[in-house]
C-alpha cells in the first residue's frame, strides 16, 4: 500500500484521514465501492457546521482512496465472489488494511 502511494507521489502530509472506509472489491479485482464505517458517519446532532466540515473530508479521502486502488490490480486472485476490507487511517499516518471476515 505505501510502495503504490509512493509510485502514485501522493505525499503522506496531503493524507488527512481519520475514519474506517469500508473497500468492496467486485469477482474482478477492481474497486467496485467505497463506503465510510457506520459510526464514523458525521451526525448533524453535532452541529451543521461539523457535519458540513466533516462530510466534505469524507469526500475527499474517498476519492484519494479510488485514485491508489485505481491502479492495484487484484486480478490475478481469481475471485469467485466480492471481497469486503477495511481501510484504516491511524494518527501516526498509519495506514490499515484488515479483514473482518471471522472465519
């Protein structure tokens, strides 16, 4: 993940993230959708100010995260079904990619 950040010369200064993203990839190894965590959703009970400021940060780590898996190609793990992961970004600049899937 940090050797295609590096490739794609995102500096890991402009990464401003803070929420989980849910990443579902489609039988073809493609980013199909990305999706932000439930509790990590902005609320508008905490002000609309907050909410605005929050949602648009949120847009913008979305599309900084399909512009990295743009280029992975997972093609070559011969899917039969869609996979679900885990994007996390820590405060350390950090990041995660984990499975939830109990097994």
């Amino acid at each position: 993940m940090k050797s295609e950040i590096a490739k794609q010369k995102i500096q890991f200064s402009e990464i401003d993230c803070f929420e989980d993203y849910q990443l579902i990839f489609n039988v073809n190894g493609k980013l199909e959708k990305v999706k932000v965590s439930e509790y990590d959703k902005p609320k508008i009970s905490n002000g609309l100010d907050f909410y605005f400021e929050d949602k648009r940060e949120i847009r913008k780590c979305k599309k900084m995260i399909k512009q990295i898996f743009k280029e992975i190609d997972l093609s070559s793990f011969n899917l039969k079904y869609k996979i679900n992961r885990t994007l996390s970004f820590g405060y350390e600049k950090e990041i995660q990619l984990r499975d939830n899937t109990i097994y």
